[in-house]
C-alpha cells in the first residue's frame, strides 16, 4: 500500500502551490456489533497517536467504515503546532484532491437527473466561446475531464495561475474566467490520447457543471452530496476562523519544521479550481463519504444507481484511474480497490475503498509531507489489520 500511495502523492498530485505537544486522545464510542477481531476504541486511538508521534505529525485522524458500519474511528494530537489545544472527532480536515471523486459524484448525479450526460462537450456547454475556445477543446468531454484524458493541462500558464490567485469576484465567476483562459489556449495533448493528472480539467468539469444548472459548484455539492450523505461537517478551503484555534490549522515547513497557517484565502489554493480540490470535512463524514463508494450506494438508497457507480468506477481505457479514483487489484480487497490522496502543500489526507468487501478506510493529517504521507498510510494499515486481519496490505 505505502508504495502506492507515495506514487499517487508524486505523480498524480500537482496542487503545489505555494515537539513537544500535548496530546490529545478523542475517542468515539462506536458500535459494539463489531467485526471480529476489532480492538477497543481507546486502543484504536492509542495506537493511531503512536503513529502520530513516530512521522512527527502535529494531529492525525483515521476512521473505517465496514458493511455499513463505522469500525474504528480516532482523532488524536493537537490543533496547530506548538499549543496544546487538542483534535477533536468531530474537527474538519482539509482533504486536497479526494474532492476529486466527490465532483465525480456529483457529475453522475446531476446526469441521472438529466442535466448533461458523460458525453457532453465543453463546445456544447459553452457555445458561446467558439470564436475563443481553441479547437482542440470543442469536442472534449466531461468523462475525459474527469479521468484526466482531455489534453487539460498538469500546470496552469503563469499569467492565468497568477490571476485566479487574485480571487477576483465570486467563486464561480473566478472559476469561469479560469476556464476560458485555458481554454483559449491549445490542449497539451488530443483529447483521449494518454493520461495526464490536472487539477485545471476538474475546474473545467466543475464550470460545465455550473453552467448545465445554473447553481455554484458549492451549491450543488451542498445540496446534492454533502446533505443527502449527512456531511453536517462539509465545507470549502481551510477549515476554521481566522486567527482562532477552533479548528485544526494546516501547517507548512516541510517534514519537521511545522509552521501553523491561519484559516483564510492564503490557507488554500483559490477557488477556480475548487472542483479539484477544496473540500473540508470531520474524519467520520469523509469515512460515510467513502463507504458510500464502497457499498455503491448501499448506505444511501436511491441517491445514484449502481450503474452510475458502475461508471464511477470502472477505469478509462488503458489507464488507472476511474472518475476520481486510482483502481488497482489487491488480494486483501478481494478485486480492485480505488484510492486517492489529497494535499493543498498544508494538510495531507488519503482514502481506500473495497468495494467487493465493502469496506472503507480514510486518514488526514494537518501538514504536508512525506512523512504525513507515511502516516496516514500506516494508520490505514492498522485498520487493514484489524477489521480484516491483513498483514501484507499491499497485496
């Protein structure tokens, strides 16, 4: 699991843009109908700060979710770095690029209702860019943008990047200037020919979606995903009031030398892309995220069909990757599994799903690094050994 994880943090994660503490332990007092061999909560949660302490993170939060149950869940550390204001279960983690698959989600929602379908174009959705929309862009579809194989860049040119920083006007006139800007310039590759991750084809899908509906992409996800799965905790861009600990704060500095960041507009990248990457949730609402995926609806009737999961999750031709979602086979997931990493350069989080055995497991921490990387995963790990008894979890 560690190696593929740190290959999801290195190749497909290109949102970078920019001890003594005392710790808490938060414990959730979970279901006594366990799977068999699942240890104590506050063992859990023991052993979720051991990893802490070991990658030197200043909190960290793991949570599972199996058939439709949550299994073991933890929060444990301190806020921001420095204070002892501890986590608590119900704190909200910046979650980076795992909001990919939630824009997904929400895209196979709004074409179930009739909005769009896969194969709507971005020269059908935005007809009136044809005299300034490259050709190259006019037949591109929202399934191409959303597994990363419509030629959309991996980097933004620096003029449009610096502008969308400006974070002039409303998020979704921020987002549409955005996406005409990179659409006005040719795509780096044909659309379909090869893979290659963007967080600027997530703003794109996000403004077709915007524009099919006549709703913000926030709008939409609030309504849509975050209150029918009961994500009370759900948000955008860094968690928390300016200049109060009353959320935990991202960190940046690298592996050791964490440097606490104020909630606010510098806490995150703007949101043009916030499709891409912007969401904010507690440990539990991102693990029911999750275990919505992994029970393919189960745990929320009728919100999508499992033929829209079916597209969800299946990968694009000759690649990896689903909508949203890395796939690659694992013993210990009986088939495939999807998983996908997340990071604003400040926090750092990852999410496993098993669809075949139901399961879902999720991990976030406040700072960005490799080490944040190693930590989340080896908490994910010790979930793998506990619900299912695995020792090799990368088989």
């Amino acid at each position: 699991m560690a190696r593929n994880s740190r290959t999801v943090r290195k190749n497909l994660e290109l949102l970078k843009t920019l001890l003594p503490i005392c710790a808490g332990l938060c414990v959730l007092n979970i279901s006594p109908q366990r799977v068999s061999g699942a240890s104590p909560a506050q063992d859990f949660s023991q052993e979720v700060d051991a990893i802490r302490k070991k990658y030197h993170l200043p909190g960290l939060a793991a949570a599972a979710v199996y058939k439709g149950k949550m299994v073991q869940i933890a929060a444990t550390g301190v806020r921001k770095w420095g204070e002892s204001i501890p986590v608590s279960i119900d704190d909200a983690w910046h979650i980076g690029s795992c909001t990919k698959s939630m824009t997904a989600t929400l895209a196979a929602i709004l074409i179930e209702q009739g909005y769009l379908d896969w194969q709507t174009t971005l020269g059908e959705v935005f007809p009136e860019w044809e005299d300034v929309m490259d050709s190259g862009w006019h037949d591109v579809t929202l399934y191409e943008l959303l597994t990363h194989t419509a030629g959309a860049p991996a980097h933004p040119p620096d003029d449009v990047w610096l502008r969308a920083w400006a974070q002039l006007g409303s998020p979704v006139e921020q987002r549409k200037e955005f996406v005409e800007r990179i659409v006005s310039q040719p795509p780096t590759q044909p659309r379909g020919s090869k893979f290659v991750y963007s967080n600027q084809g997530y703003a794109i899908a996000g403004a077709m979606l915007e524009r099919r509906t006549g709703r913000t992409w926030e709008e939409l996800m609030q309504s849509l995903v975050f209150i029918p799965l009961k994500m009370e905790t759900a948000g955008f861009g860094s968690p928390g009031t300016p200049s109060v600990v009353d959320q935990p704060w991202g960190h940046a500095g690298g592996e050791r030398n964490h440097e606490p960041i104020s909630p606010g507009p510098a806490a995150d990248n703007p949101p043009a892309i916030g499709p891409a990457a912007s969401v904010h949730c507690s440990i539990g609402d991102l693990a029911w995220y999750a275990a919505f995926h992994a029970s393919t609806g189960d745990t929320a009737p009728g919100l999508l069909s499992h033929v829209a999961f079916s597209e969800l999750h299946t990968r694009a031709p000759h690649e990896e990757y689903a909508c949203g979602w890395c796939v690659e086979p694992r013993v210990w997931g009986a088939g495939d599994i999807l998983y996908h990493t997340g990071s604003n350069t400040m926090w750092y989080c990852a999410m496993w799903i098993s669809p075949e055995k139901d399961l879902a497991l999720v991990a976030a921490t406040n700072c960005d690094s490799d080490l944040a990387d190693e930590g989340c995963d080896q908490a994910i790990k010790a979930m793998l050994a506990r619900v299912l008894g695995t020792t090799n979890a990368d088989e």
